[in-house]
C-alpha cells in the first residue's frame, strides 16, 4: 500500500468538500458517495457529509482508499481550511 501526504485547501471545514478535494471527485460525486452509504469516518459508515473533519480521523471511500487526517488549520484571511492527511491507495483483491 502506498501512502502519500498531501494537502488541501477547502471552504469551510465539511466532509464533503474534504472527501471532493482529498480524492479528486466532484461534489456530486462525492455527495453521491455519501448517499450510497461508501464514505466512512473512524470504520463507521456515514451519510452525514456536513460533519466537520478533524485531525485524527481516517475517512474512507469505497474503491478510492483512505485518508488519515494530521492537521486542520484555519487561514485568518482568506477563511478557507488547510488540511493535511496522509492517502493511502485502495486495496487490490
């Protein structure tokens, strides 16, 4: 399994626009993620895509990996969310 760390910068500190940017989906597509019950945060499955990110979290998508989150930091200007998070690849069967 291959880990990566990157960074993203989001508005606001939501799921769903951390689960878009961290791995490349759009919105809908990822709203659709959530709907279909393929997103999971800590090992538990949510539709909840308005839950804040926070550090510590493992969040999960279903056939695109996961994302161990270390660091949300918030930029004083421009109000916009930094997070930091590690990738790891999906597993292949």
């Amino acid at each position: 399994m291959t880990n990566t760390t990157e960074m993203v910068s989001i508005a606001g500190n939501r799921l769903d626009a951390f689960v878009a940017r961290a791995f490349h989906l759009s919105r809908s597509l990822a709203m659709q993620a959530f709907k279909g019950g393929y997103v999971t945060v800590n090992g538990v499955r949510t539709v909840k895509a308005t839950r804040a990110v926070a550090a510590g979290d493992v969040v999960a998508v279903e056939g695109y990996g996961a994302a161990v989150v270390h660091t949300i930091a918030i930029h004083a200007k421009s109000h916009r969310t930094h997070v930091t998070f590690a990738r790891e690849a999906p597993k292949r069967a």
